[in-house]
C-alpha cells in the first residue's frame, strides 16, 4: 500500500463489515426472497403516532432543541419509567437520536482506550463493536445453549474482575431471545457495586417478554440513583419506529452535564418533530405495545414448535425480543449456509457467526412477521433440508 493512501484509522479498518448485509445484499430486491434477516417489525408505525409528527411539522418544528430533548418528552419518557420501574426523575433521562446512537453516547461517557468490558454473547454486533472503537478490550462472556438460552452468572462474575470498568448486558437479547432473571440482576449489581464496574444496560426489547410481565426485569428496578447503572432504551421496537430514530438514556444525575456536551458534540439533538411523536406515543402507546406482544406470541409459538419438528434443527424457546436462535445439525459456516438458503430456498435468514464466533454454527430468524409468511419459510426450510 502507498504511504499516502488515504485509509481510516486501524481500529476502524479492523472492525468486521455486517454479515447480515452480507447475506441481505444476495437477496434484497428479489421479489422470490423471504427476508427475516433483519430485527425489525412488519408493521408500519401507527397512524396517530405519524400525524403528531405531521401536525408538529405543519407548525415548523423544524429547529434545534435542547441537547437532552424537548422538556415534555423527558418528563413523558421520566414518568414512563417510573411506572414501569421506580420513580425517576427527567433530570435523568435524556433523549437520543436512536438507541444505537445511545450506546454510543453511553460507551463514549464511560469508556477509555484500553479499558476492559465485558460482553455476555452472542450478542447484536453493535454492542461488541462499539467499545472497541473506543479503543477498549472485549472480553465475552457466552450464554449456554440449551432449552433455552441461559446465563452462568457464576461465570459472568468471574468475568467481572476488579479493575474491569464495564459491562454491557442486553436482555431481552438479540439474538438469543434469552432474559436475565431478577435474581442475577441482583447478583451483578452488587458485585458491580463492590468492585465500581459500570453496567451498561440495552433495554430496548424490554416490553417484548412473553410470561405476561409488563417488562423484562430490569437493572431500573433494584439501582439507587447513586448506582453505576446507564440505560439505553429505544421507540423502534415497542411502538415500532425503527426509521424514526429515537431513543433515550436514562443515567445517574452526576453524569448528566457530560452526557449533555457528547450529545452537543455527536447530534446536538433529536429532530423537534421526531420527539413529538415519540410523546404521542410513549403516552398513548399502551395499546401499540399489546397488539405487538399478541401477535409475536403467536409467531414465536408457530417458530418454535414448527423448527423443532424439522430434522437435525434444535430451536431454544425465546423468553423475550423477536428472535429464534437456532442450531441445524452439521452446519458450521452458517454465512456459507444462509447464502445458500437465500439463493436456493429463496429464505433470508441472519448467520450466527454476524453476533460474534460464539453463534457460529446458529441461524437467526426474526419472528416480527405473519404467521402465512412463517410458515412459508419453514415449509421452504425444511424442503431445503430435506434436499441437502
Ligand atoms: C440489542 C439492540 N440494541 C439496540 C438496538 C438499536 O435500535 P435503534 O437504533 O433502532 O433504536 C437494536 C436494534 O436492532 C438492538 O437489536
């Protein structure tokens, strides 16, 4: 290479390219394709979420807002929160363009070049990737596979080392569908609290469990104010406005003014117009959140059944999220293999090894879709299988 070829820095040269797209690029635009690559719903986002954005545009909400959001979306988003957990504050919250965006700003408040952080894995590569843009080292932590997908916490401790500065824990999690019990949030926290480790909370498929509980159990519930506990939340998957980009963090009060100068300094805001919607619907999106929930029941349900039935595929029962993460018997290069779904079965599906080595030899399916199409799918799944 010439000396002067205008190349980014190392660090970012050796971030590995989406293995997802990968596999998208061989198939978006073809009509024949079933696409469950992506985490993202099949619904559009609901008319009276729209028109308050609509309404807020007819009245040119169109400038800069505060760096932590408009006033009335932090307190709609600081009572939210304490409905759902404990009681909150909006000098706690503030809001993001996106939950990606978030964990950036969060990543960024805590992490420096040569920190340790620790990963549980597999996980949605933007958690592993983040810190290491940051200069961080990423030691992981795997779930076990199983029935289900479960944590050793005993293990995850043992990760937990003095001197390490954070952890990043996504529950319900992409793409495991796995969700930590109460009782190992309590486990972490108070070792967290002994040691000072930061915990880095990805909250953004909270509302989507299945045992009937409003939310997954959440580090929200059991922090003091005080605690080292950063959340990342998001409006694209609860009230499904995944192109809005909107999310919010929710941090401990002292962290606040630093947070307010990355947001300067990354966004300096969310759009005016986006954050009026997101009032709209964090207010009266109760019901947006029930409709999901029912309807991905219904699919996980139809998912996980019909791939248990398929020979050589074992499919663990997702708690929460959108997503099966499973094993086809003998398939080790699972990108080779989701090539060769797409272009021979005509089914998209996101390889294992795009959420780190630790899912190599896992597919994942994401279930936020018809039960005509899931079916589909699966009958396209098992013929392929069946010809191999
Ligand atoms: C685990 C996890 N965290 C965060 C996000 C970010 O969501 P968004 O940037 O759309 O708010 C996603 C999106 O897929 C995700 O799967």
């Amino acid at each position: 290479m010439l000396l002067n070829t205008p190349v980014a820095r190392d660090t970012v040269q050796s971030l590995g390219a989406s293995r997802i797209r990968e596999v998208a690029n061989a198939g978006m635009g073809r009509s024949d394709v079933l696409p469950f690559w992506f985490g993202e719903p099949d619904e559009a986002t609901p008319a009276f979420i729209r028109d308050a954005a609509k309404n807020a545009l007819d009245a040119a909400d169109v400038f800069y807002t505060h760096n932590f959001g408009i006033p009335p979306l932090r307190e709609a988003i600081a009572a939210y929160l304490s409905k759902l957990h404990q009681p909150l504050g909006a000098d706690r919250v503030a809001v993001t363009s996106s939950g990606v965006s978030a964990l950036m700003l969060v990543a960024q408040l805590i992490v420096n070049p040569g920190d340790r952080v620790v990963c549980v894995t597999p996980l949605w590569p933007n958690l592993t990737e983040i810190p290491k843009i940051l200069g961080a080292e990423v030691v992981k932590v795997p779930l076990q596979f199983g029935e289900t997908w479960e944590l050793d916490v005993q293990r995850l401790l043992d990760a937990l080392t003095p001197g390490t500065k954070a952890v990043f824990i996504n529950s319900p999690n992409n793409p495991t569908g796995w969700v930590i019990t109460a009782e190992q949030q309590r486990a972490v926290l108070e070792h967290c609290r002994k040691h000072g480790i930061w915990i880095l909370a990805d909250d953004v498929y909270e509302r989507l469990v299945y045992d009937g509980a409003r939310s997954a159990p959440s580090f929200l519930d059991i922090a003091t104010p005080d605690d080292r506990v950063v959340s990342a939340n998001s409006f694209s998957k609860s009230w499904l406005m995944t192109g809005w980009r909107l999310g919010w963090i929710t941090a401990p009060q002292p962290l606040m003014a630093d947070l307010g100068k990355l947001i300067e300094y990354n966004t300096s805001c969310a759009p005016g117009f986006v954050q009026r919607a997101g009032i709209v619907a964090i207010e009266r999106g109760e019901d947006v959140i029930t409709h999901t929930l029912e309807r991905y029941r219904a699919a996980r349900d139809f998912l996980y059944e019909r791939l248990n039935t398929l020979p050589g595929v074992s499919a663990p029962h997702p708690k929460g999220a959108m997503y099966v993460f499973f094993k086809v018997d003998g398939e080790r290069d699972t990108l080779a293999l989701c090539k060769r779904l797409v272009a021979e079965a005509g089914v998209g599906l996101a390889p294992g090894s795009a959420f780190g080595e630790e899912g190599e030899g896992y597919i994942r399916w994401c279930f936020a879709s018809s039960l005509e199409r899931l079916e589909e799918g699966t009958r396209r799944l098992e013929r392929f299988l069946a010809a191999r």
